[in-house]
C-alpha cells in the first residue's frame, strides 16, 4: 500500500484516505440528524390529528415495540463486538458477529412489517390521517435505513470473504458500524416520543 | 480511553446492559408509575438522550485515543444538534404551543379550528 501507511492503531485509521472517508461519514451523520428532526418536527406537530382513523393509543402496544427495541439495541451491542474482533484481527470473529448483527436487523423489520401490516388493518394508513402520515413517513424512514443497512453490510461481507481484512475493508466496515449504532440512536428517540409518549397521552 | 487491546470488550457490555436498564425504565416510567403525564414526557426524553449519548460515547468510538478521536468533527455534530433541537423545539413552539385540540370539545375557537381537524 501506499508509503504514508501507518504501522499502529486501528487498521481503518492508518490511511489517510480512511481517515477522512470516517470524518466525512460523520459529516454524513449529521446531516442524517438534521434529516430525521424534520421529520420528528412534523410527527409532534401533527400529534393527535387522527381525523376519523383510529388514535394512536388505542394501536401501539408495548409487548411488540419493546421486543424490536431489544432486536435493535442488542444488534447494535453485537455490531460493536464485531469492531471490537475486527480491531483484534479475526475475520472469522468479524463476520460471525455482522451476521448476527444482520439476523437481528430482518428480525426488527420482520416486526415492523408485520406491525404496518396490522395498523393498516385497523385502518390506519398513509392516506388515512395527517397523523398517520407523519407517523409512517417518520418510522417509514427509519425502517428503509435499516433496510439499506443490511443490504450494505450483505455486500460488504461478500467484500470481507473474497479480499480479507485490508486497510480499505476495515474502514467500510467501520464506517457501516457508525451508520447501525446511528440508526439505533434515531430507533430510541421513536420509541421514547413516539410510542411511549403515544401509549401515555 | 479504548478497551480494544483487552479481551473483553468491557465498555459495550456496560452499554450495553446500561441501554437496556434505561428503556425498561423509561418503560416503567410510561407505563408503570403514575406522574402526571408532563414529568413522564419530560424522564423519558431525558433517559432518550442518555441512551444517545450512550451509543455515540461507548459505542461509536468517538472519544478513543488511539485513532485520535475517531476523526469526529464535533463541531459538525454540534451543529446538527443544534439544529435538530431548534427544528423541532420551533416547530412545536409556533404550531402548537397553547393550542388544545380534543376531539370533544368545540370552543369558539374562530373558524381556524375546524380546519386543524383535518
């Protein structure tokens, strides 16, 4: 590789090039805050104007929200052990962990799925209520993340297993590390002002 | 700062176990104690950004001393927070604040209040 490699520290971090493609991504991630605020702003704006379609209240129920917050935190822990094998060196560790990371990303939107698939039953869809708009399109974002997500981290792993851990690999997989920890911070605020604010107001 | 030379990776199992002592309690605090509705809004979001805070410090490296700091530009990070607090902080302020809209009741309130039943 190139002659400005450096020798220690984090593989990801020994070329400049990595460097900055980690600082860029974190410029991505603000703007990703910046993007997911909008979209808070128009769900607590429109909080409550449910219009004929059923309330809030009455569909989000605790059992199901608390299990996809559980699939997503203990997916974000796992993905940190899987940086965590990674800076240790072991492929194997780091790809045992991302597919667990994986499974329990399609376990979270398995739930989701089947959780609009429900709402939209009891008649609470995009087109029904402004409230329900704001809602869909909010968890909607969040859920076409983790989605992209996973689709991402598929091919990285195709990438892991056919070019082993490189400087370049090791910053993709970091850079997609930050990207899943960061959709669990936006899944804690959905859970915390939308459905536990939804189930007590 | 980083544990990453030890074996266990102490810090994401204490982030771990912290993020789900703190959800079953903004849980408890939802849907279990019976403050008045206000303080529950209040605890849980404040435990919401403890949470945050636990992913972006324990989990996300951005304050470890081997790669220098994770390349984090805080000051980019600040701003998007900023942002993001007065995006939503605003909007409710000039959309809603003082405005009561039960289905139930219909006071006088103009003829602007049957168009934010919409």
């Amino acid at each position: 590789m190139s002659t400005h490699e450096l020798k220690t520290g984090p593989l990801e971090y020994r070329t400049q090039e990595g460097q900055m493609s980690i600082l860029g991504f974190w410029i991505f991630l603000g703007a990703e805050v910046v993007l997911f605020s909008t979209l808070f702003a128009t769900y607590a704006v429109l909080f409550g104007r449910t219009a004929d379609a059923p309330v809030p209240a009455d569909l989000f129920e605790p059992g199901i929200t608390l299990v996809m917050t559980f699939l997503l935190l203990t997916s974000s822990f796992t993905c940190g052990l899987a940086i965590h094998q990674m800076r240790a060196g072991s492929l194997k560790g780091l790809i045992t962990w991302l597919v667990i990371t994986l499974g329990l990303g399609l376990g979270f939107l398995g739930f989701e799925i089947y959780e609009f698939i429900h709402y939209a039953h009891e008649g609470a869809t995009l087109q029904s209520s402004s409230f329900w708009s704001a809602f869909f399109v909010l968890a909607g974002t969040h859920g076409v993340h983790v989605t992209l997500g996973i689709g991402w981290a598929v091919l990285l792993i195709i990438q892991l297993v056919k070019r082993g851990l490189t400087p370049v690999t090791s910053r993709k997989v970091f850079v997609i590390s930050l990207y899943w920890h960061f959709l669990d911070v936006i899944w804690i605020f959905i859970f915390t002002s939308v459905y536990l604010i939804g189930m007590v107001v | 700062m980083s544990k990453n030379t030890k074996h266990v990776p102490v810090q994401h199992i204490i982030g771990f176990l912290l993020s789900i002592v703190l959800t079953l309690l903004a849980v408890w605090a939802a849907l279990g104690s019976n403050l008045p509705v206000a303080w529950i809004i209040i605890a849980i979001m404040a435990l919401a950004i403890i949470q945050a805070g636990i992913q972006l410090f324990m989990f996300m490296h951005m304050t470890e001393s081997s790669s220098g700091g994770g390349h984090v530009p805080w000051n980019m990070m600040f701003h998007g927070f900023v942002l993001a607090a007065i995006i939503v902080a605003g909007s409710l302020f000039t959309m809603s604040f003082g405005f009561h809209h039960d289905h139930g009741s219909h006071t006088d309130h103009q003829e602007e209040s049957s168009h934010q039943h919409d």
